[in-house]
C-alpha cells in the first residue's frame, strides 16, 4: 500500500502544513461565501486575499519540503 508517510519518512512538517493548508482554504471558501452574500453591497476583498495569501505562502512550503524529499 502507498503511503505517504514512508515516501517522506515520516516527515511531520510536510502532514502540519498540508493541514495549514486545509484550514486556509476552508476559512477562503467561508470568506468568499459571506461575500457572495452581501452582493448588494460595496465587498470589502481584504480578508479573503489576506487568506489567500497566507495559503500561497503554505502551499510554497509545501512544494519545497516536496523537493527536499525526492
């Protein structure tokens, strides 16, 4: 059986940023839903961009902790 764990060695910095990763983009789908909301309204974009960005920046980490370990 594959498993990812084995791949990068037990690597548990790579399983808590792909967690991160997970939050971040569950508080973006929340985000951009209070947003589709309020459509009538003026959409202030700073809080779904400030998440977004903090997940750019995981999912970064992530791709060089992949690379470390191939």
């Amino acid at each position: 059986m594959f498993s990812l764990q084995k791949l990068w060695g037990g690597e548990e910095k790579v399983f808590s940023l792909l967690e991160a990763s997970a939050e971040e983009a569950r508080k973006s789908v929340r985000a951009l839903v209070n947003l589709s909301k309020g459509l009538d309204q003026p959409v202030p974009l700073d809080e779904f961009v400030r998440l977004r960005l903090i997940d750019k920046k995981i999912t970064q980490e992530i791709g060089r902790a992949f690379t470390r370990h191939s």
